[in-house]
C-alpha cells in the first residue's frame, strides 16, 4: 500500500460526496448535502482525499480556527477510510499526517466530535492520545 493523503481544490472535492453520503445519518438529500458541502469549501475548511496509490479509499475535512481555551486548533471532521482498509493502521498513520500539518499551520490543538454509539471511533481516538473532554449537544431551530 502507498497511502498518501492529497488537499483538494474545490473542483475536485465533489468527489467525496459519496463518502458524506454514507457517512449521512440525518438523511440529508444529496442536493442539500452538496450545497452545503459547497458552502463549508468558502469557509475555513479544507477538503482531503486518501488515497492508495491512485485509488481513492476515503476522505476527511479540517476545520481551522482559534478557541479562546486552546488557541490555534483544528478539527478533523467526517473521517472515511473504505471497509477494505481498516485496521490495517490507516487511521493512525492519517491521524499523525493531521499532526503534523497542524504543526506546519502553527496549530497548537486538535479536536473532534465522534457519535456517541461510534465506540469503535472512541477507542481509536483514546489509542491516538485524545481525551474525552465533554459532549458535543446539538438543537435544530
């Protein structure tokens, strides 16, 4: 395997919707779901594609910003490694890459959300040396 782990410009970011899609337990339909994908793409966040050689194999986002309580951070959000792929140290490799690019952007702090029922995700990301530090609430208006 050669993963490499490639930013994506707007253009070509459309092609991880399908993974969001999966990853889409509200049911959002795929035309709202891509028009806010579109609108996140002018905010502060970047779009990245994994790939095994020229295969793609899953997707994430990062979010930028500064918190008043851990200053420079960034979040990683919808991580999608393809069924085929897992466990097979992936995850981790991605997870130290997010690190050190943070580094390069003077990031001093990741975080991130997981669903509460994602007990897989949780005992990944305490292997990764995150803590849980609350619950993330959500109320449509």
């Amino acid at each position: 395997m050669q993963i490499t782990f490639k930013l994506l410009n707007n253009e070509e970011a459309l092609i991880i919707l399908p993974y969001l899609d999966i990853m889409n337990q509200q049911k959002v339909p795929m035309d709202l779901l891509t028009a806010r994908f579109q609108e996140m793409l002018s905010q502060s966040y970047e779009a990245f594609a994994i790939y095994d050689g020229d295969q793609l194999i899953g997707c994430f986002g990062l979010w930028s910003m500064t918190r008043h309580y851990c200053g420079r951070s960034i979040e990683p959000d919808h991580v999608y490694i393809e069924e085929a792929y897992r466990s097979k140290g992936i995850g981790a490799q991605l997870f130290q890459w997010i690190e050190t690019y943070g580094k390069e952007k003077g990031v001093t702090t990741v975080e991130l959300n997981t669903y509460i029922e994602n007990f897989p995700s949780h005992k990944f990301y305490y292997n990764q040396g995150f803590i849980a530090r609350g619950y993330h609430f959500l109320k449509k208006i």
